[in-house]
C-alpha cells in the first residue's frame, strides 16, 4: 500500500490519525492567526493547543480533583482579591491575622453560595457570595455567552466562559437556593 501525503513535520512527527472537524469561522482565524504567530502550520497549532487544554485538564484534576471543585476554588480566591482590594491591604492577606480571618469569612460565605439544593434547610439567611463584587461575577458567568464569535469577546468574557463550563449545573445554584428560600413557607408564631 502506497504512502499518502507528505510526511508530518513539527513537534509531532509521529502523527497517524486524521482528524476531520468542523469549527466556526471566527475560530478558525484565530487559529490561523495563532499559527502564523507561532510559525507553526495550522494542523501544528491545532495539535497544540489541544494537548496543552489537555494536560491543563490533567493538572486541574491533579491539583483539585475536578473541574467543578477548581471553579469553586476560584470564585473563592476572586473573592478574597475582592475583599483585599475593597481593604487597600499593604500586607499579604495571610499576614495579618484580621485579614486572614475575614478571608476565610469570604472563602466560607462563596462556598455557601452554591451549597445543595437539598440542603436548603441548613441556610439560615440568603445565600451571600463573599462581596458584592463577587455576586456581579457570578451573574456575569450565568450569562455568558458561549455562542458569540470570539473574535468579539473579551478575555475577560472568555474566561468567565472557561468558568461557566468549569462550575457547570453549579452556576445557577446561588440563584436556585435564593428561590427555594423565598417559596419556603413562614412558620406561623403560636
């Protein structure tokens, strides 16, 4: 049987598979634009960028489990960020024993934020997302939009996409748990 095409060229040389995929235009010219950047082809580029997002997921898995756990652990430290910069620190917030302790607050009260549906009865207030500011990013990744071209997103949008897909059917649960609260009916004094 006779050889077909030319022989693969870059850091992968031992390729054997083809891979036929169809992909949005607006991807596509990033990728081309990547690839010319990089002087790699676009099949180079393409390949990757795909190992590195899969060792990414590797490591994730590796540092925290899962995708889901490592959203959480995010929003927590955003909120921590949040909380520092509100305070103006000039220390490390793990220096000063105040800041530690209301960061660990904010760490607790984020985490709160998505606690189970079913465990609704544990929630003796509304769910609160450590800082105002964090409550904001929370609504900003339910309404991201994975469908908009990415050529018209902002790095900022596209990483609050990376979390949407990160947090998962978690991302709507502050929202849900808010809800339930409100449905749940008011204990009648006697």
């Amino acid at each position: 049987m006779a050889r077909r095409g030319r022989r693969p060229k870059g850091e992968y040389p031992e390729k054997k598979r083809v891979f036929a995929s169809r992909m949005r235009e607006d991807t596509w010219e990033m990728l081309q634009l990547a690839a010319a950047k990089s002087g790699r082809s676009v099949s180079q580029e393409f390949e990757f960028r795909l190992r590195r997002s899969l060792d990414d997921d590797e490591k994730i898995e590796s540092a925290f489990g899962d995708p889901k756990t490592f959203g959480l652990m995010k929003l927590a430290a955003q909120a921590v960020k949040s909380m520092c910069d509100v305070k103006n620190l000039k220390v490390h917030w793990t220096a000063d024993a105040m800041a530690f302790d209301e960061a660990l607050e904010v760490i607790t009260r984020t985490l709160k934020g998505f606690r189970p549906l079913a465990a609704t009865n544990l929630v003796t207030g509304p769910p609160e997302l450590g800082t105002p500011a964090l409550g904001e990013i929370v609504r900003e990744i339910q309404a991201a939009d994975p469908t908009r071209p990415l050529g018209k997103v902002s790095k900022r949008q596209r990483a609050l996409l990376r979390l949407q897909s990160e947090l998962g059917d978690l991302v709507d649960r502050p929202g849900r748990l808010l809800e339930a609260q409100h449905r749940k009916p008011k204990k009648s004094k006697t």
